[in-house]
C-alpha cells in the first residue's frame, strides 16, 4: 500500500480518521492540532469535520503553511445547535479573512439534517478563496465516500 507524503490532521473524527487510516494515509487527531502542525515533517492536510471545522477554518485563516484544507459536514455559517463558545467561533470565522490560494475542499451531503446545507453554504460563501472545490453528494455523505473525495483531491493539489 502506498503511504501518501502529507498527514491529514483532525481536531477530532474518530471515525474520518480511522477510514483515513484504512486508506493507508498517516493521521494525527489532536485537540492540540495546533503543535502537531507545527512539528509536522511532511506536507499538512487539516481536516475540519463537523463542529471541529470552525477551529480548523480559523486555523487556516490565521496561519500559513498548510498543504491543503478539508471541511467535511461543517458547522459554518448557523446552527442552531451551537453552544456559545462555538457560536463565537463561528462567527470569528465569518468575519474573518477568506482562505486565498489555500487548496479548500467542501464536502456535504444534500439531505444533511443535522446541519443543513443551506446554513453551511452562507458560512462557506464568506470564506472561500481561489482555490476552492466543493462536493455535495445526493442523499448523505458517507465516510467512505468522503474519504474517497479526500484522496482524490489531495493526489491533485499536493
């Protein structure tokens, strides 16, 4: 099995992580994302899913060096589920810069009802850069599905 040169990084997503790992990709889920970022010897993936993607999305935001960004079902934008602090997050997030020339993958499921696409397109809306892609697949998006899209899209910008 051929391991890819960069590491996918995750704040949290057991699951993403362990379909990652599967696929042969090197992974780190740490709430410290940050440090694992910084100690990194390959190319960065740093993939926000779910309400870990406001704190990925700021992250991109605020420092270079990334190799990539992966968003998969995130709570951008509103959501009504949302304590305060993560509102807040979310809303640094909508007010600050968008993501430039940062590669940028958007992944979504159609009939997401835990965080409708709708609300999370509002909040992608305000942060996409040049090199955005977005994927939203009928129905909703499954792991396997997601990584698949990961990896196809990490083999074309890294």
């Amino acid at each position: 099995m051929h391991v890819p040169g960069w590491l996918a990084v995750l704040p949290h997503g057991e699951r993403i992580a362990f379909s990652l790992r599967t696929a042969g990709v090197p992974v780190a889920v740490s709430e410290n994302f940050e440090a694992v970022i910084e100690a990194a010897d390959r190319p960065v993936v740093l993939i926000g899913h779910f309400t870990a993607a406001p704190a990925a999305v700021r992250c991109a935001q605020t420092r270079s060096g990334l190799a990539a960004l992966v968003l998969i079902s995130p709570v951008l934008g509103m959501w009504d589920g949302a304590s305060n602090e993560l509102a807040d997050l979310m809303d640094e997030v909508g007010f600050g810069p968008a993501l430039g020339d940062l590669p940028t993958l958007w992944l979504h499921g159609s009939d997401d009802e835990i965080v409708p696409i709708s609300d999370t397109r509002a909040g992608i809306d305000r942060i996409r850069g040049s090199a955005f892609e977005e994927y939203v697949a009928d129905g909703l998006l499954t792991d396997g599905e997601a990584v698949t899209r990961v990896l196809e899209f990490t083999r074309r910008v890294i």
